[in-house]
C-alpha cells in the first residue's frame, strides 16, 4: 500500500541535476513526479520513476547516493477542498507530515498525494479507516 | 621468520650489532661523501669520536634540503660503475630526492622486504598483485623484488586502470595486494560497486607510501575480508622496507640491523625515550651507495623495545601519526590531519574518503572538511542530515577543540589520485 520513492543527495552546484535526469533519460527512465527543496550547500531530489529498480540501480552505478523511501500515497478528486480534507484528518489525528507533494496525471480525473509521516503504518490504518484511496506504485 | 637470527635475536645483540655499524657507516660516510665530511669538520668531530649511542648523537642531522642541494648524485658513496640503480621521489615540491643502489644495497632492501611481507603473513605460495607505481618512485620495483626474493608470485600491475587492475586481480587469483592504503581502499569500494567481491581471493593487503589509520584497516577488513598490514619507508633512507606490521599489528617492526633509528625532540634537540612520541631520525647502517646519516623524517612516532608477542624482539615503531609538516596550525591550535581522518572513519554513516581545506577569512583560519554520506537511510529527510552534520562537528571539537565547519558532498566528487592523495588544501597566504 505504500509508494517507493528515491531520494538522491545532490550538491548545490551547476550540471548537477542535468548529470541526474541525464542519466536516467538517457536509459529511458520515464519521471512520474519529481521534486527539490532549495536549500545552501545540498539539496535531497525526491522522485518517482516508471521504473523504479531500473533508476535506483542506474544511479547506484554512477555513482550516486540514492537511498528508497516509503510514502504514502492517496487519491482524491480533482476538486477545490480535496486536499484539505486529507490534511484535516491527519491533523486530527495528530500525525505530523514531514513533507507531501502532489501531482494530477493526464486521462486521470484525481489528484495522487504523496506524504512522507513519521509512523507510516498507523497512518495507513487511519487514512483506510476513513475511506480515503490508497494508492499502490501498480497504479502510478 | 624470513631473518629470525636478526628478527628474534637478544636485544644487547642488536645493540651491539647496530653500534659496531653506526661506528662504520660513520667512518664510510666521512671519508667518501664531502658533505659529511665537512659538516664533522666544522665541529671538530672525528669518526673515531663515535664510542656510544649517546657519542652519535652529536652527529648533525640530514634534511630533505641536504639531499636536494646534493641533487643528483653529491651523496653518493661509490663511484657511478657500482651503482646498479636509481630511483627518485616525485619532486613535487622541487628538485627531486635521488637514491643509487649498489648491487648489495638491492640485495638487502629485497630482504628488508621479504621481512615484511613475511611478517605481515606472506608466503611463497602467496601472488602479489604490486598496484605501486612503477618507476622512478620506490615503492613499485622495492616491493616488486621483496616479493621475488620471498619466492612469491609477483603480478607487477602498477598504478592506474582499476577496473582493468580488479578484472587482473579476479583473473589472476592474487591473494596479496600491495598499495597505497587510499588506493586500496578505492580498489575496494569499486570491486564493490561492481560487485566481484566474491571473486576476489584476497587474503592479505600490505599497505604503504602513505599513513593509515585503524579505521582504514577495519573498513578494508571489512569489505575485502583481507588482513590489511602497513608498512614504513622512505625514499631518502632507500624507500619502503624501514619497518612493518606483523600480524599482531602492534607497531611496525624495524629491520635493526639495517637502520637505526631514534626518535627525537627537534625543537629541544633530544633523543627521547621509549613511548616518547618525537620525529623519526633515521641512520642507514649498511648502505653502500648512498649512506644518510640522522635523516630527519618530519614523520612524528614513538618506539617500544618490548619483545612482540609474534616472537620477534627487534623494536616496534607506532604508526606515523602526523608529520611536522602537515601539522596544521588553526587559530593557534596544532591540528593532524590523522586526527580529522580517525574521527571520520569512525563514523559508519559516512562515505570512506574526505577532503580538509583550510583557509582564512577576514584574518582568522576556517577549517573546512568536506565528506560524503554513506547511509542512504539519512535520505529520507533533511533534518537527519542536519543532524549527521552536527553530529560529525561535535564529534571533530571533541577531539580537536576546534569548531570546523562541515560540508556534505556527493561521492567521487572529492578528488581521488590513484597514488599518493592530497587531502589537505590550505588556501592561506604563507
């Protein structure tokens, strides 16, 4: 029920993403979602591929330093209030996210969200509960 | 025991072995090498001075500049027929340090080496995989004939090409690497990448050139499964054969009948003690083709005269924990670059190399050290890499009561030599 990401260390330095998403493109390794905080020296690129394995072992090759993450991901209407509501059930039931992003997939009519919590499990059980969609990575 | 009439003879032995040879290569140096000869000269010492250990004390030192101003062959002992070899250190800091060989000296550096590697637990059925380079530096053609005259197999790859040396060591079946201890650890870390590491029949890794520290040998241990041993040398005293690690590593074992050494206090001009730590001054006592007498080493050590549990009773050398020239001085504070490196091998969550720069910034020293992250786990979000930095920066007060500033990079992008490497960087203006 859970979402893999890859989280790579990435210096704040120019050329740096392109060797990253160069590397990947080269192979054919398709995004589904990407994402990079700006911080001074380092930054974490978080992303999806369509294929996962095949990225992380390309990346490990080259050198990278690619570590996996578990996420959770949800599908709600794409509709004004839907993310909102997740949250709200979320902060009720006082589980802190450390960071979430979302992204809407053409020919889809939801929205996925992706959370990264402190306790993934108790989440999981909470958000089913509740009736929300859990996404698994099949459906990415 | 390669030598065990020297290896586990008495210690008043030895002594009265090294001082009958002290007292001739005295005599050798002064009547054939004017430099020695002069220097005797202008402070009225005469060879036949030299009764006691203490009476060779007033013998001057030798420094690196000495053997430059001498460049290319005013040391020399012999005239150029009797010499049968030369090497050279790279000179990257100017003319280079000569050494010439006599047929002899050869001889007795291949079974200074032959010691070694036989303490360190060769034997003859052992291959050695030699990823020294070879040529002008000491370190490949030495270790090269110690293996040959150990009667080990000798697989003479010297430096460069690591994939082509990791296919070499699989095809080969080598069971000793001989490198660098920065190379072997990167010969390690890409066997591992490229995931051959069950192929590798490595059993033994004798490492020199370079200092390294126990963190470095646990890491090796670790990914190559291979008993890392180090071993000591240097090009002005003939290169690497001085002294190594037998497998209770427990110091580094001197060849005594070929060199004598003492350990002393340069600032205050003392020999010290046992356990003292001081710089390395080292004597060559049967070199024929270039003799150097007290050579300051700048190597900073301590010496134990304690029999070894291995046998031997010939004196152990600490590892080099620092040399009086890469001692940096930050804010009036005496830094090693060992010490950063030993606080940062110990340290599983980070990446196995790692690159100090120092500099100054409006008027005062910042020591900058730049390291990977190993555990991809601290991934998962920010403020675990945060506090792996603050975490490294403690860990670096402790030991150095320095505040250093941290910088977390990506793997490969420090700059690694396949050779002897460079970590420190000082930017300051001299």
């Amino acid at each position: 029920m859970l979402v893999k990401q890859l989280s790579v260390f990435m210096e704040n330095r120019p050329g740096r993403l392109y060797k990253l998403t160069h590397a990947l493109g080269k192979e054919g390794v398709d995004f589904v979602t990407l994402s990079i905080a700006d911080t001074k020296d380092y930054g974490i690129v978080r992303f999806i591929a369509r294929d996962n394995e095949r990225a992380y072992e390309i990346l490990k090759n080259e050198g990278f330093t690619v570590g996996i993450t578990e996420l959770i991901g949800v599908e709600v209407d794409d509709k004004p209030n839907a993310l909102a509501e997740v949250v709200a059930l979320m902060e009720e039931a006082d589980m802190n996210i450390e960071y979430l992003y979302s992204f809407v997939l053409t020919n889809h009519n939801t929205a996925k969200i992706l959370m990264r919590v402190e306790d993934t499990d108790r989440a999981v059980a909470m958000l089913r509960q509740k009736g929300i969609k859990l996404l698994s990575e099949k459906i990415l | 025991m390669f030598s065990p009439e020297i290896e586990q003879a008495k210690r008043e032995d030895i002594r009265a072995l090294q001082l009958a040879r002290l007292q001739k290569i005295v005599a050798y140096a002064y009547e054939r090498v004017p430099m020695y000869r002069q220097r005797f000269d202008a402070i009225g010492l005469r060879p036949e001075h030299i009764k006691t250990f203490k009476d060779f004390e007033n013998v001057p030192y030798t420094t690196k500049d000495d053997l430059r101003d001498n460049y290319p062959f005013g040391l020399f002992a012999v005239p150029m027929k009797q010499i049968v070899r030369l090497h050279a250190s790279s000179g990257t800091t100017g003319k280079p340090v000569v050494g010439g060989y006599t047929r002899k000296d050869l001889d007795n550096w291949s079974t200074c080496i032959a010691r070694i590697l036989t303490m360190a637990g060769a034997t003859d059925e052992d291959i050695f995989h030699v990823a020294f380079g070879y040529g002008l530096f000491t370190g490949g053609f030495g270790l090269h004939y110690g293996v040959e005259k150990l009667g080990a197999t000798v697989v003479p790859v010297s430096s460069g090409n690591t994939e082509r040396q990791i296919m070499l060591l699989k095809d080969f079946g080598a069971t000793a690497l001989i490198a660098t201890p920065s190379y072997a650890m990167y010969l390690a870390e890409t066997a591992k990448k490229m995931g051959v590491l069950q192929d590798l029949k490595l059993r033994l890794v004798c490492m020199g050139a370079e200092a390294s520290t126990a963190e470095m040998h646990a890491a090796l241990q670790n990914i190559l499964g291979a008993f890392p041993t180090e071993n000591y040398g240097l090009t002005e005293v003939g290169g690497p054969g001085v002294s190594g690690e037998c497998r209770e590593k427990a110091g580094m074992h001197i060849n005594e009948d070929m060199f004598y050494c003492e350990v002393v206090d340069i600032p205050h001009n003392k020999v010290l003690q046992e356990g003292e730590q001081g710089e390395m001054v080292i004597t060559t006592l049967v070199k024929e083709g270039m003799p150097v007498l007290r050579y300051r080493t700048k190597d900073i050590t301590s010496v134990t005269y304690e029999p070894c549990k291995c046998g031997r009773t010939t004196a152990r050398m600490s590892r080099v924990v620092g040399r009086t020239d890469d001692m940096l001085i930050i804010r009036g504070v005496n830094v090693f670059p060992s010490q950063i490196e030993s606080v940062l091998m110990a340290m599983p969550e980070l990446g196995k190399t790692y690159e100090i720069i120092v500099d100054r910034v409006n008027y005062m020293d910042v020591l900058e050290v730049h390291v990977e992250v190993g555990d991809t786990n601290l991934l998962t979000d920010y403020s675990k890499l945060e506090a792996l930095v603050e975490k490294i920066r403690h860990n670096l007060r402790v030991v150095l009561q320095l505040d250093v500033k941290v910088k977390l990079v990506e793997p490969f992008s420090i700059r690694r030599a396949e050779g002897k490497v460079k970590r420190v960087t000082d930017l300051r203006k001299k």
